[in-house]
C-alpha cells in the first residue's frame, strides 16, 4: 500500500512542467520524488537527499524512472535552484 502513495507522488510531480535546458539526464519528476521522500524520511542537506536516495535506489526503482542512476547532489541543488515560486 505505500507503494501507491508514492506512485501518487511521483505522478503528481510529473505533472510539473519542465523548465531546465541542456542536460537533463534525471526527469524531473524523479528528482523532485526522491527529494520530497529523503527530506520527509529525516534528510537536512543535499548529501543526505543524494545519500538516501543512493541508499533507497532499489526501492525508488519499483516506481520511478531510473534509467541513468541517482542524481548527484549537485543535481538536486541545481533542480531545486532552478524553481521559481
């Protein structure tokens, strides 16, 4: 059952359009994804949402997109920079 809540998450973030340019290894569904899950599970950097997401990648896996890995830290810094309010 928690599974399909965050299957729900991840559609939910898939439904946020896409902004960045050039490299865009990662969807951004799957960053914002691991990165919501990592900060609710106790993450407080961006080497702790990278690391849990390292950790996590089997179980991210089952749900997400995954094709090129686990984004670096600096991946999620510069998504998340990249965000307008």
């Amino acid at each position: 059952m928690a599974a399909s809540v965050f299957e729900e998450l991840a559609r939910m973030t898939g439904m946020i359009s896409e902004n960045r340019e050039g490299n865009r290894r990662h969807p951004l569904a799957t960053v914002l994804t691991m990165a919501v899950v990592a900060v609710l599970c106790g993450a407080d950097s961006w080497n702790a949402v990278a690391n849990f997401a390292r950790i996590e990648r089997r179980w991210f896996a089952l749900f997400l997109p995954m094709k090129h890995g686990v984004p670096s830290r600096q991946t999620f810094q510069r998504v998340f920079c990249l965000i307008k309010p």
